[in-house]
C-alpha cells in the first residue's frame, strides 16, 4: 500500500520480507517514496536533500 494515498501498488511482498531504504513508486498519485518495511509495518525514509555539484 502507498504510504501517501493508501492504494495498492505492484509490489508483493511475504511475512518475512525486510526492506530498507526501498524506492517504492505508486502508479496512481505518482509518487516516490523511500520507505522501510519489516513485519508488515512500512515507515518512511527521510529524502536527502538534493546537492548541487560545484
């Protein structure tokens, strides 16, 4: 589920499964967000701020 706008995405994910710092993208508010997830509980990442290279 989109942490933002709650609709599901196209990702699966099993009881097991541990992510960190994942990119996850939702096809209908078309959103990025950097997300961890263990045990079914998913918390957003803070974004990095972006950089200008000099």
């Amino acid at each position: 589920m989109c942490p933002s706008c709650h609709s599901k995405t196209r990702v699966w994910i099993r009881e097991d499964t541990v992510l960190k710092n994942f990119l996850l993208f939702c096809p209908k508010c078309k959103r990025e967000e950097l997300i961890n997830l263990q045990q079914f509980h998913i918390t957003r990442s803070k974004k990095p701020d972006a950089k200008t290279q000099s």
